[in-house]
C-alpha cells in the first residue's frame, strides 16, 4: 500500500493520482483479506491483529475519499 501511495503523490495527472489510489484500495482490501484468513485458520487470535484491521480499514476509507473528492473535482 504505501509504496502505491508514494506513486499517487507522484501522479502525472488527476486521472493517474486516482488510478494509483484505486491500486492502493485494492491492495489495502487484499491486506484485509489476508488478515481474515490468519485469524479463520487459528494461525493467529483475533486480538493480535485487531489494530492493523482498524489501522487498514481507515486506510480505505481516506482513499476512497481522496478518490471521490478529486472525481468531483475533474
């Protein structure tokens, strides 16, 4: 996720910065998903990923809202 988001602050156009921001959603729900599947297999307790979910799921909601304010912007 964030080596996507140093791209996106390094866009060419808005177009790119919301492309590049779009990876960075899509990796950032992979991130969730992966987290999913270590507490489902009993590979880790709940517990121990519980800040990198809250941590993760804010760093999708700042994306898509970056993404939203620069599509009302173009």
């Amino acid at each position: 996720m964030g080596s996507n988001y140093r791209a996106a602050c390094r866009g060419k156009s808005v177009a790119d910065v919301i492309a590049k921001l779009a990876i960075v959603e899509e990796e950032a729900d992979e991130s969730m998903y992966g987290m999913e599947l270590i507490v489902e297999s009993g590979l880790m307790p709940e517990s121990s990923v519980k800040d990198l979910k809250i941590e993760t799921n804010e760093i999708v909601a700042m994306t898509v809202a970056s993404i939203k304010t620069l599509r009302n912007k173009q």
